[in-house]
C-alpha cells in the first residue's frame, strides 16, 4: 500500500521534467559525477554491501533492499539519463534515500573497494531537498532550524524557563546547584538537541548533578546556538545545515569556552565535527569537541566520580553508528558501562560491525507516515536484541534511544532502555556536603 506524504506528494505534483533536468545537473556537475560514476564503475556486485545491510537482511534478502540497488536504480539512472527523469521516478528515489538508507556506513565498511554508498544516498537527498521532495515531518524540522534556530520550534523564553525548572529539580540532589548560562572563560560548553528540552528536560536536571558533583568548570548557552541536533544536514538543506552549525561554534566563541561537549547525540556529534566544518570550508572545528561518552569516562578515569551501587541485572548496549562506527568509542563506551554495570551481555555483532537502529540519519524524524516501513527494515536488530536476553538496553543516542523503543514495543520484547547519564546519576555517590 502507498504511504501518503505531503512532502512528496504536493512536490509532485509541481515538478517538471525541465526542472528535475536542471537541479539534476547542478548538484552532479562534473567533479561530482566522476567521482559518482567511479563508486558506480567500481562495484563488482560481491554481495557484500548487501549482507552487511539491516534493510536487506530485515525484508528477505530482496535484491531491491541491497545498498548497490539503491544507488544503482537511483543515482545511476539520473546519470545515465543525464537528469532526464519523471517527477514519478524522483518520488521513488526520494523514498529510496530518506527511508530505506539513513547513511549509517556498515556497507561501505565491508566494501573491498570502499565504495561511500552513504555519499551516494546522501547526494540523492540534496537533489530531492532542492526539489522540495522532502517527507513532511523531516522538512518541519528544517523549518524549525531555519526560524528558531532549533529543530522543535522552542522559542527563546521557553528555553530558559526549561533550564531554570530543571535546575530546581537538581537541586533536590545537590544542594545549590546552578546551572550555569552564557559563563565566559568557562572549561567546557554542553550542548544540548531539541528534543531534550521539549520532550525529555530531566537530562538537562541530570548533566547539571553531574557536572556538580564532578566540579565541571561549565556553562550552556541562553541564546540560539543550545541546540545542535540540525536535522537539516538530513533532510539536504545544506544552506541551513551550515548556518546552524556556524551559530553553534559562532556561541562558544564567544563565550571563550575551552572546549565544547556534546550530549548523548551521535548525529550532532557528526554534525558539529565533520559535515558542518567541511561544508563551511574549515579545516575542521574551531575548538575541541568531544562525545559525552568521553566526558564520563574521563571523569570516571580521574576518579571525579565515584560509582557506589551497580546494576546486577543484564544489560547490552547498542553502539551508535556516529560514534562508534564513525568515531571509534566502542572501548570507552564498555569501560562506562562496566563501571555502572556487572552482568554486560555483547550483541553478536557488537562494536563496528553492530546493526544500526534504523533510526538515525533522519529516518526516525521522516515521521508517523513510515514508521511501518523503518520497523519493517530492522526486523534483525529485534532478533538481535532478544538473543541478548537482557532487560535493559543502554543506549548513549537519542536516535538510538528512540529507534530502539520502537523495536522492543513493536516486536515484543521484554526490555527497556536508558540514556548513560540516567544511569550515572542513579548510582554515583553525592558527596557529603553535597547532597540534601
């Protein structure tokens, strides 16, 4: 059955063959199309990309769901056809790249040759963004960046309100805790997405009990630049991609902060580091930046925290493709773990080579219309996580976190999930003096 949504259908409805021809050829000028033509040229159709894929394996092993299909029945006709293609054929390369590739790069990783099929996928998505082929909910988040500078349409008073009520709330943990705003010359700058003060603002209460604890010379910013989530590095909007990520690091400039940490966001961190300096021409960020994972286990290290009550149950982990796959903190990321946890079950694959969970890249933020597609397409990360046994999932992600309760709600299995921090907070020991 077709699924209905706005953002593709109302753009269909607009296209014309002329237009599709011209945004074509502008985004595949003849650098970019060689080097396209080269990835295409290059495969030898091995089956690797293709058992290296959640989308693949999850519908059957139907050829249409391997990544070389993807890319070759999308991007290869557009340069065959030298952009002479239907408005009907770009609805299907648009569902194609928002839907069933979210860019996580295990099938490049298997590739003999390294073929980028995320690159790929992701060039079809600035193509069908220039169009206005976005899905509706992504392109809302877009919007969003584009007039409030944040992905859920806070306004500005919204966002300080949120800070000073979870400070309240923090300060049933730690007596006179504050958080710390607009702080110049502080050690480090935390970075928040979106959705944490829309829909989850006790992580904001739980870094500052951190933070607190582990005297962390801190600040958050009060004026737009808070939240780096920028869903529009996903939707293609590479114009307000830049913008976002520019005001992020513009913020911490000039709060003269040493360096900046991003929360429990793998598509942020990525964002912040690697898209977001590369698009605006920068060799790379103008500060450090470093993962939260690498924040708790630096204080971990240093003895800054001290661990009291740990967790006996089973635990697995779900190891984010944005920081672990593309950042390499599978090894900080268990020695977090097994500092809070003492029955840790693997997941058969685990490190690089775990499954994605569908979520990211934009998939999740495509909205209710797909949803039954996406859980379609990770039917093995739910047989992966029920082979675990484990009642709770650790999920250092907010794709993740979300991604994976969909999975256990929809495939019935009798786990839950937790952010690190949730975790941390929990079983850390509040100081004397500290404490209320």
């Amino acid at each position: 059955m077709a699924v209905a949504d706005p953002g593709f259908d109302l753009a269909l409805a607009k296209l014309t063959p002329e237009r599709i021809e011209q945004v074509i050829n502008s985004v595949l000028s003849q650098a970019v199309a060689e080097r396209m033509k080269l990835f295409l040229k290059t495969c030898v159709h091995c089956g690797l990309c293709a058992d290296a894929c959640h989308t693949y394996l999850s519908r059957n092993r139907d050829p249409d769901f391997a990544p070389v299909a993807k890319v070759r029945d999308t991007l290869g006709v557009m340069l065959k056809k030298k952009g002479r293609v239907s408005p009907e054929f770009m609805k299907n390369a648009a569902r194609v790249a928002f839907i069933e590739c979210g860019g996580c790069r295990r099938c490049s990783m298997y590739c003999p040759f390294g073929i980028d099929i995320a690159t790929m996928i992701m060039t079809i998505r600035r193509i069908c963004s220039l169009l206005g082929m976005v899905p509706q909910f992504i392109q809302d988040t877009t919007n969003s960046h584009s007039a409030t500078s944040n992905q859920m349409w806070v306004q500005p008073d919204d966002w300080i309100d949120t800070v000073m009520w979870q400070e309240e709330d923090a300060q049933l943990e730690v007596a006179g805790l504050r958080i710390p705003l607009d702080k110049e010359g502080a050690e480090v700058m935390y970075s928040v997405i979106a959705p944490e003060p829309k829909v989850m603002a006790q992580l904001i209460a739980n870094i500052a009990v951190l933070m607190t604890v582990a005297k962390v010379d801190w600040t958050m910013p009060s004026a737009d630049g808070w939240d780096n989530s920028n869903m529009a590095m996903f939707s293609g909007d590479l114009e307000i991609m830049g913008r976002i990520e520019r005001e992020h690091w513009e913020r911490a400039l000039e709060l003269r902060v040493g360096k900046m940490v991003m929360g429990e966001c793998g598509h942020a961190y990525r964002g912040a580091v690697y898209d977001g300096p590369k698009w605006l021409g920068w060799q790379g960020p103008p500060l450090p930046m470093v993962h939260a994972v690498e924040l708790y286990y630096d204080l971990l290290r240093e003895g800054r925290i001290e661990i009291t009550d740990k967790l006996t149950e089973p635990v697995t982990i779900q190891d984010p493709c944005n920081i672990v796959r593309g950042r390499g903190l599978h090894e900080k990321l268990r020695y977090v773990v097994h500092a809070l946890c003492d029955n840790v079950v693997e997941m058969d694959p685990k490190f690089e080579h775990n499954y994605c969970c569908a979520a990211g890249g934009g998939i999740i933020n495509c909205g209710a219309p797909w949803k039954m597609a996406r859980l379609k397409s990770i039917k093995i990360k739910a047989t992966q996580l029920k082979k675990t046994g484990a009642s709770l999932c650790i999920t250092p992600c907010h794709n993740c976190h979300h991604g994976v309760v969909d999975i256990i709600g929809h495939y019935h299995i009798d786990m839950r999930t937790s952010f690190l921090i949730e975790l941390i907070v929990k079983q850390m020991k509040i100081p004397e003096g500290l404490g209320v």
